[in-house]
C-alpha cells in the first residue's frame, strides 16, 4: 500500500460524486453515504440535505471529514480523505451551488459512466417532503489518500 500525493487525492474526489460523510453527534461518531460534487473553483466539496439529525449535528460541531473510493478489486483500490468544516450556505449563495453541484455531478456521470442525467432526482435520492434544502460546503484542510495495486 502507498500514499496517494495531494494531487492523486484531489484526482479521485472530482472523479466521483458518492462518497462517505463522517462527523460527531453527542460524542459518537457517524458515518453516512452521500452524493456530493468536488468545486474545483474554490477547492470545497458541495453537497445538501433537508433538516435532521445530520445537519444538527453538522451545525454544533463543524470538524467533518468525507471519504471517496475506486475499486477495482479487493487488491487494486484507491481512496482519498479529507478532512475540513462544514459551512451551511444560504441566499443566493445556496441556489448558485446548487447549481454547480448539480451541473458538475451531471458532467461527472456523463464522464465517468457515459449516461445522460437530466434532473437531480436521477442521482440523488433527497426527497423535499421536510421543506427546502439545506445546501452546504466543505472547507477542505487536509486531504489525503492511499492506493493498493498487485
């Protein structure tokens, strides 16, 4: 196994939109799947959600990490982390992310799996029965990652 450089790490988070969101609540640590979209404009990960447990939790303690992964066998495997602070957007702000997310993670399907998506419900399974949704940023601080190859 060997360590992935900054850039190999970044390489594997624009080349991806699902991922894993791990944060804090209550002293216990979380992990969930998420869809997400890598800004390379400003080196953040976009992604939203509607109210709940996790962005309660995101809210009170703002130290997140998100972990992607290739594999292409147990033996043949990539995966990058990063570690950063979740920062709740809103306004305008929110609707232009949003924006981007959802034309980034589109151009990514199209690059990665050479389908057409035309509507975020194609690829994202966030349902607005508990209102608006909540769209948020990732401030990356450190990002890293590991490759294994035989």
């Amino acid at each position: 196994m060997t360590d992935l450089t900054t850039s190999a790490s970044t390489r594997v988070f624009r080349n991806n939109y699902l991922g894993h969101l791990a944060y804090l609540w209550q002293g216990k640590p979380y992990v969930i799947p998420i869809t997400y979209y890598f800004d390379p404009t400003d080196n953040t990960i976009i992604s939203y959600t509607s109210e709940g447990h996790k962005i309660d939790a995101m809210r009170k303690n703002n130290s997140v990490s998100v972990q992607v992964e290739e594999i292409q066998s147990m033996f043949n495997w990539e995966s990058a982390m990063a570690h950063g602070t979740f920062e709740e957007l809103e306004g305008s702000v929110a609707k232009q992310k949003l924006h981007v997310f959802t034309e980034g993670i589109k151009n990514t399907i199209k690059r990665k799996e050479h389908k057409e998506v035309e509507f975020i419900n194609e690829f994202s399974s966030k349902l607005y029965s508990r209102g608006i949704p909540i769209v948020y940023r990732i401030k990356i601080l450190e990002i890293m990652g590991k490759r294994r190859e035989t």
